[in-house]
C-alpha cells in the first residue's frame, strides 16, 4: 500500500556530517532551508566533551570547516514549520536569527539528552520506507520547541525589529514574483523604506531589493535544476517581460548565464 504524506528529500535532509556529501554545501538551493548544524566534538578537542550547534536561517549561506568533525545536518524548507501556530513560527525564526548572520551556542546537559533521543526519532522516521511527513514535521517540532525552551531568556527580550524582519520574510515569499519594489513592502508594513532597509540591513546584513533578487535567482535555480520548464517559461513564470532581460539579470546576480547554470546541473 502507498504511504500518504510521503518524506521529500528535496525538502528535508538528515545527514551524519561525514556521509554529506560535498556537492550539498556547493548548492544554491541551501539558501532555501533552515539548517541545524550540530557538532558532537570529541574529548580531544573539547575538555569538557562540549556539543555545538549553528543554526542558519532562509536566504543565507555559510561555510563550515565540517573534515573529521563528528555531527549531523538537519535541513528543512518553510513547509515543516507550523504557519498557522504564528507564535511558534515566529519563535523559530527568531531562533535562527539570535546573532544576525546565523546563531551558534553550546547545548546545555539538560537538553541534550532528549534532543539525542528526537533525532534518533527523526532519523528511523526518515530511513523509514513508510515513513510520512506529519510524523517528521511533528517530531522536528519537538526538537525545536526544545531549543527555544532552552534559549527562552533571549526570547522574553526579543525586540519588535526582529517580528517586523520575520513579517517581511513571510510577505516577500507571498509577493515577490510580482512586486520586486521596496515601496510596496514598506507600505504594507506600516513603516518607512528607509526604516524598513535600516532593520533588514541591521539583522540580516542586507536591503529590501538584495534579498528580493536572492529570492528570485533562488526560485529561478530551483526551476532550472528541477528541469520543468524552458528559460524562456522561467522568464515569464517570474514576470519578466523579456527572457533576454532575464538573462541579464540572472548573469549580473550569479555571474553565469541561466544557460550556464543548467550545462552545470547536467555534467
């Protein structure tokens, strides 16, 4: 019998750090996913047997020296997180977003154990032939949950900067194939440009239109490398008028041609 709500691999990825392979960090798709890294650092290298973890959020991406480190990579797309639960969706974010361009800190003793536990749970969930999404999504919740849990004093102080970059996000996924200028978010938002560009430049290191055109090239790369459509379909799925502007625009943001990109993807 074919099991509903079947894991995609394309929107979850669990990984022992030495089974990844080295094409993942070379991706441009990572920029889609929020990803834990989680470094289980032997005794030789830490005196007190200390475990890490980075989270990374959406639209960033960065370079972790992972040869000879014992760890996991857990990496997930928007859709594993509860939306309709806006606080907890909120409280992830914030999470991921701690120390601007991604958040690191030490696991405390207490917390550890039981987030070994819901990982070997994700991980049979996973290699599981009738393993399902819900039963996935529900568990990395409670990993979640528990890591808010533990870094809840930064949360009571969490200030409205970081909820107006977290509304930002959520309306540029919604609108950015049709509205790429920094006037319309402004306005739906409540606030200036200039004050909106002010807290993107502050918390994510980047304005309105850099993270719109990451948007588009990280929507354009996902189509080229799934292969469903020509560049010409790109062009106007993501309401370029002219494929050739496309181009431009592609080759100015990547450095290649879409052309390029996709000789890439094959060989």
């Amino acid at each position: 019998m074919k099991c509903v709500h079947q894991i995609d691999s394309s929107k979850f990825i669990l990984c022992n750090l030495q089974d990844c392979p080295n094409l993942y960090f070379q991706n441009p798709q990572r920029a889609g996913f929020f990803e834990i890294i989680w470094f289980k650092h032997s005794k030789e290298e830490d005196d007190h047997g200390n475990q890490y973890m980075y989270l990374v959020p959406l639209y960033r991406v960065e370079t972790f020296d992972i040869q000879d480190k014992k760890g996991c990579i857990i990496a997930f797309k928007r859709e594993y997180l509860e939306e309709d639960d806006k606080e907890f969706a909120l409280d992830v974010f914030n999470l991921f977003n701690m120390q601007g361009q991604y958040t690191s800190f030490r696991l405390e003793p207490e917390v550890l154990e039981t987030l070994q536990y819901v990982k070997v749970l994700m991980e049979r969930e996973y290699k599981h032939p009738n393993g399902t999404y819900l039963v996935l999504k529900a568990l990395l919740k409670v990993f979640l949950l528990n890591l808010i849990r533990m870094n809840q004093s930064y949360f009571l102080h969490q200030d409205v900067d970081q909820k107006r970059v977290y509304q930002f996000i959520m309306l540029m996924d919604k609108h950015y194939k049709v509205h790429r200028k920094t006037h319309f978010y402004s306005s739906e938002m409540g606030i200036s440009e200039k004050r909106i560009n002010q807290i993107l430049k502050e918390k994510m290191n980047k304005t309105i239109t850099q993270l719109l055109h990451d948007r588009v090239i990280l929507e354009a790369d996902r189509i080229l490398t799934s292969g469903d459509m020509t560049i010409k379909e790109i062009a106007f799925y993501l309401n370029f008028d002219d494929p050739a502007y496309f181009s431009r625009f592609y080759k100015k943001q990547t450095g290649q041609t879409p052309e390029d990109f996709k000789k890439q993807i094959v060989n």
